[in-house]
C-alpha cells in the first residue's frame, strides 16, 4: 500500500490530457433522446447503443438495471422506464 499512495503523490502534480476521437454516431432523435444523451454519455459514447444486436424490451431493461446496479449510473427511477422505451424504439427488437 506505501508504493500505491507514493505513485498517487508522484502523478499528482503530472498534468495529463488526452484527445478523444469524436464520437460516429449521435443518438437519434425521438422521445427519450435528451435521457440518453444526459445518461448513457456519461459513461460511454453514443455508438455503443448501436453497435449492440437489436435488443427486446425485457434486454434494455437488464442493460439499464445493470448499469445503475452494477457500474454505478445515476439514472434517475422516473427516467428509466422512458430510456428503455427510447433504447428499444432505437436499436430494439420485438
């Protein structure tokens, strides 16, 4: 644990940026689109949703409970019903 907390006092005063490449894809537009956009790029760029296979309803619903529970995402209870619905009419299958 010495050799962790040295390392962390050594990088402290090391200035570091990087330089994204900008993201491919937006999130289209429709209802929810401002939801995903202020909650899904937090964490991740846009085109993750689209690389994904189409997924069902009761899918989207897993990804979105394993964002929140698992990585921490603080998607709002209230929003999360209509994230899905804009998830699925995005990228979605029946």
């Amino acid at each position: 644990m010495a050799s962790l907390a040295v390392i962390g006092v050594a990088l402290a005063d090391d200035i570091v940026s990087i330089q994204l490449p900008p993201d491919a894809k937006q999130f289209g537009p429709g209802p929810g689109q401002a939801l995903a956009q202020a909650n899904c790029t937090v964490c991740h760029a846009a085109d993750y949703v689209y690389m994904q296979p189409p997924l069902t309803k009761a899918q989207w619903t897993a990804e979105v409970t394993k964002m929140k529970t698992a990585y921490g995402a603080t998607i709002p209870d209230d929003a999360v019903d209509p994230l899905i619905a804009y998830l699925v009419g995005q990228n979605g299958k029946p």
